[in-house]
C-alpha cells in the first residue's frame, strides 16, 4: 500500500527529505508504520519524541492507515 | 460575521491588524500577547530563529484554538497570527489579540491560546548561534 511521508523540522534534516512516497509492507496501523520506519530511518531515534498526523489530523497508533494517505512526521512542536 | 482571524505568513505580522479585527463597540477590552525573538537562550547568544510550519495543519490547529476559546470563555472575537521564515531578534513571530466584554475572560483566553499553541500547532524552530544551530525541544 501507497502512503505519503511528510517530514518536518529536525526530521526533515534528519531522513535528508520533506517527502516521499512510501510503500507500506506490514499491516495498515500506525504503530506498524512507526516499527517500519524505525527500522528504515533510525536516525529518526535521533529525535526526542514525535508524534504522527495523518491527512492533517493528529493520530493514534491504532489508526488504520488508507492508499495515498498522507503521514506527517511531527517532532515536538516549537511555535510562539 | 466571522469572530476567529488565523493566518500564517512570511511577512512582517502587524499588532494593529489583529487590534483592528478584535476591536468592537460591545467590548471593555483587549489582550494583545505579542511574542519577540529574544536575543539568548539559556544564556548563549541567539543570532536568529528560523520558523517553519506544516501550514494546513497547523492552520487547523490554530483554528480549533480560536473555536475552542471562544466556546469556552466569555469573549466577543480572537485573532492568532503566526509567522514563518527567519526572524531577528526583537521581531515578532506571533501575536494574539482577544476582546471581551470584560477583562477576565480577554486575558484567560489569551493565555489558555498562546499556551496550546506552544503544545499542539505543528510549527518549529531552529535557534541560530554563531557556532550553530539547533531544533527547539526536538533533541534528546
């Protein structure tokens, strides 16, 4: 299955993108994406924590992910 | 009439914009928060900030604080303005302004806003030092 990775902040420096497509192998959840991810980019361990927003809503790792989704990578936010 | 003003810009954000939304005959006040690019951080010095934002989103998360003070505090409108892009010190990279028809509620939502929008609203930044740079909150 198609999603769309979004990085952003030290992610983006990071994995070295803003975006690409990825195929997801495992089963659709969220957690299965992150076990992914951690495995393809562990530099993402690098980062203190971050939390995932699919299709610009904040997720839980429960959440089943869809085709063409879009998955963004959201480190601890620091506006203001 | 629309009582919620967010935006999100790479030019210079105007204090009397968000005033000029907010004000009404029907209020008795106005909190204005501004927030300044301060010149250090934990006592190093900050040569500029650089803010970046995941604009949809975070429009909708700085819409559903405007939606959720105006539901849960006594105020007659809320503007949140946000800048990205680099800023020097003493430039303004955001501002709140909120009107009521007595104070309380005005200084209550203004700071129940700026204090979720620091936790929830996907914008970052990266501190600028003469020997560096860093990710705020983002390292372990």
């Amino acid at each position: 299955m198609k999603i769309k990775l979004l990085f952003f902040g030290i992610a983006t420096d990071l994995v070295g993108e803003n975006s690409i497509f990825y195929e997801l192998k495992s089963a659709a959840s969220l957690l299965n994406l992150k076990k992914e991810l951690m495995l393809n980019y562990p530099k993402l361990k690098n980062i203190k924590d971050f939390a995932i927003a699919v299709n610009e809503e904040y997720a839980e790792d429960d959440l089943v992910l869809k085709e063409n989704d879009v998955v963004a990578i959201i480190p601890p936010v620091s506006g203001g | 009439m629309k009582n919620t003003a967010v935006l999100i810009t790479s030019k210079k954000l105007n204090t009397q914009d968000c005033y000029d939304f907010v004000q009404d005959a029907s209020c008795g006040g106005i909190a204005l928060f501004v927030g300044t690019v301060r010149n250090s951080t934990k006592n190093k010095a900050v040569t500029l900030l650089d803010f970046s934002a995941y604009e949809p989103m975070a429009l909708k998360e700085m819409q559903k604080i405007a939606d959720l003070a105006l539901a849960k505090f006594q105020i007659h409108k809320i503007a949140i303005h946000h800048a990205v892009g680099e800023l020097q010190i003493g430039d303004i990279p955001v501002i709140i302004a909120v009107s009521s028809a007595h104070r309380k509620a005005a200084f209550e939502a203004c700071e129940f806003a700026i204090d979720t929008l620091k936790e929830t609203v996907p914008i970052w930044k990266k501190e600028h030092f003469k020997d560096g740079e860093v990710w705020v909150n983002s390292h372990p």
